[in-house]
C-alpha cells in the first residue's frame, strides 16, 4: 500500500468535517439586510406612536406629517395619565393580567399533561370538545356571560373578567402538544417506581420538563389578557377599569386629541415591552434548551 493512499482516507475525512454538522454557519449581507427591514418594519408602528405623543394636536393633522420628536412629550403623557385615570387601570391591569396567567399556565399545564400522558376514558373525545371551543366566536358568549355575572353580583368587579379566562382550550392543547415529545413516558414511570406520588411527579418531573412551554404560554397570555377590549368594557366601567378601558375614555369628546390619545397608547404598552426586555432573553434560552433536549 502507497503513501497516497495511506493519506486519502485522512483527507476525505477532512472534508467531511468542513462540510459536516461542524461546520460554523456565517450570515451573508442579504441576511442581515433583510432582517433589518423587517425589524424596520415591526418598529414603526411603535416609534410613529412615539412620534405622534411628542407633538401637537394641530401638528398631527397638517400635511406631511411629522417624521421626528417634538418637544411636547411629557406634557401628553401627563395629560393621558390624569384624564383616563392610569394609575388605577395599570394596578387593575397588573392583577387581571397577573392573575390570569398564573391561573392559565398551571391549569394548562396540568390538563396538557393529563391528556398527552394519563389514560382514561373518553380522552380523545374530551380533547377534540376543548379543540372545538376554539371554533366558536368568543362573541356568541357574552351575553350569556354577561347575565351569569349579574347573577352572581359581579358587576363591574375584578373577577368578572379574571373567571372567563383562567384557563384556555388554546393552552390546553398547546401543553398537551408540547408534553408529548418533550416528557419522557419513561421517566414518568421511573418516578412511579420510586414511589413518588402523583403530586411529587407533577412537582417534579411534568412542571421541569414543561418549563420552556409554560414561559412561552405564560407571555402571550399575559400579553392577550393586558390587551383585552371586548369583555371588558362590557363588564367594568370608568370607575373600575383596565387599561384598555381607561384608555377608550380618551377617544370621547367633540374634537379628540389625538396626540394625546397616542401618549395613552403609548404607556398602555410600555409594561408589555417592559416584560419582554426582562423576560424575553429567558423565554428563547429555555425553548432553546427544550429543543436541545428532545
């Protein structure tokens, strides 16, 4: 045998390793330019409400209109606090959101566990009923909703909006299609044979391994839940309001002000920003992590 032909199986293998899964991939400048216009295009509507809370009324309806800051800013931003009554419909936001994504997360969880992983009658026909609840228009039920509140001696209270929603079909299903790959049947018989009891393996088998799902489900139920219009405004009133509410209050009157109605919408939506630069960075590292797992 030749030296070369000692030295091929070195070489190809060589160019496996350039090639191969070890190969360290580079973005190309179409890559970055194209997600610099699309990361233009998701902020605009955020920096134009900037834009439009910083001027005047009068500035806002001339033609062309403004494309950078004004100075009036805090002065809209104070206006939109006093006149809808802000520091009430954040603290009242803040516990309908909180509340309601605590309560969503863990019930989700726990029925998506029960119906990738458990086994009793009627499973398939239970989850295809939950599926179906997400077909039905959520206005066919606020009238109804809303006499059952009566009912109940809710009106314009809290936990008028808070029961509706402390868990979702949408939850449900989502947990249950995520425990199926991502937890082990194994493991969870491993933990039976310990004798672990079915709290301890919901503690600590299900809730570690639906950690990156319950951090994506946990945002966007508390970004859907600060958002919510519909059955708010339906069930509280200005004395009692969300943010939402508070802030429809500012679009009343012969001529509204629409830099200040911008100013409104603007601190509307700095808690929802201010949740994601905190909680943004854990939520990709733990899907990341689930994805590396299975």
């Amino acid at each position: 045998m030749t030296t070369s032909e000692l030295t091929l199986p070195r070489k190809s293998g060589r160019r496996r390793g350039r090639t191969g899964a070890g190969k360290q991939l580079h973005a190309g400048p179409v890559t970055y330019v194209v997600l610099t216009v699309f990361a233009l295009v998701s902020l605009a509507p955020l920096v134009w409400t900037a834009i439009a809370a910083s001027r005047t009324d009068r500035r806002l309806a001339e033609t062309p209109p403004p494309l950078w800051f004004g100075g009036n800013l805090f002065k809209n931003l104070e206006s939109a606090w006093d006149q809808a009554g802000l520091g009430t419909a954040m603290f009242n936001s803040l516990i309908v959101a909180g509340t309601i994504t605590v309560s969503t997360v863990l019930f989700s969880t726990l029925a998506g566990f029960a119906f990738a992983k458990l086994r009793f009658r009627f499973s398939g026909l239970l989850l295809l009923l939950t599926i179906g609840t997400m077909m039905i228009p959520p206005q066919l039920a606020v009238v109804p909703l809303y006499l059952w509140m009566s009912d109940l001696g809710w009106s314009n209270q809290l936990q008028t909006v808070i029961l509706p929603s402390l868990v979702t079909a949408f939850g449900t299903f989502f947990m249950r299609q995520y425990l199926v790959q991502a937890l082990p049947t194994e493991l969870i018989e491993a933990a039976r044979v310990d004798g672990a009891s079915s709290l301890r393996v919901v503690w600590h088998v299900v809730f570690p391994a639906a950690r990156p799902a319950m951090a994506v489900l946990g945002l966007l139920t508390f970004v859907f839940a600060w958002n919510d219009f519909l059955w708010p405004i339906i069930a509280l009133n200005q004395q009692n309001p969300t943010v939402q509410v508070a802030l429809n209050s500012l679009g009343t009157g012969y001529v509204p002000d629409q830099a200040v109605i911008m100013a409104g919408a603007l601190l509307g939506t700095l808690p929802l920003l201010v949740a994601f630069l905190l909680f943004g960075k854990q939520i990709v590292g733990g899907i990341m992590q689930g994805a590396i797992k299975g």
